[in-house]
C-alpha cells in the first residue's frame, strides 16, 4: 500500500491518509481479510506523528471500512468507501448527462476543470 501526504495541501494530513486508505480499497489493491500497516510504521514512513495516523484509522473505522481491534491492529471490512462511491455515481451521471447534451470527452473534462478552479 502506497500513501502520500501533501503538507501544502489545505487537506488534513489525516484526512490525506484515509482518502488514500478509500482509494486502495475502491481499486482494488486492499480487499477484505487485508491488515493495513500498523500506525507506527505509516507515521514513520511518511514523517507524521502517530496520533495522526491513528485518527485516519479511527474515521475509516467510523466509516465501517476497517475493523481496529487491539493487537490485531486494523483490518478491511470489506464495506465500501462511501464517499468514493458516491462520486463514483455522480461521475457517472454527469458523463451520462454530458452524453446526452452532445457535449464531447474534452468539454465535459474543461466543465469539470473550470468548476475545479
């Protein structure tokens, strides 16, 4: 499992830390059963503090996405990332709709890029 952290970006590194955990688990590179790194080692490799860490881990936990039991340390439920799938519907309403306006690949990417900004 690859994480990165933008300490520019106005993101909480802790937030940073589980949208990246959601995106593992919605490609398909963390499935069920799956153990994620303990917090210790994730804190270290990307130079945040532990308490950090855990606080992604505790929100995926909230989420229903990851089971953290003592010793066992912090497990794939193998419930979806709900926010991810949510977006994942409405970009996929959004490319239907652009569809149906006429609107091609590349205004449909310069609308989103303009909304972006």
């Amino acid at each position: 499992m690859l994480l990165r952290v933008d300490p520019a970006s106005t993101l909480p590194i802790f937030a940073q830390i589980a949208a990246g955990v959601r995106r593992e688990v919605l490609e398909g590179r963390l499935a069920t059963g799956d153990r994620l790194p303990a917090a210790k080692e994730v804190a270290r490799s990307l130079d945040v503090n532990l308490h950090t860490v855990l606080r992604a881990y505790q929100e995926l936990r909230d989420e229903g996405l990851v089971d953290l039991r003592r010793g066992r340390g912090a497990v794939v439920t193998g419930a979806q990332p709900t926010a991810l799938v949510e977006v994942g519907e409405a970009v996929r309403a959004l490319v239907r709709a652009a569809g149906t306006a006429g609107l091609s690949r590349q205004e449909t990417v310069s609308l989103v890029t303009k909304e972006w900004s």
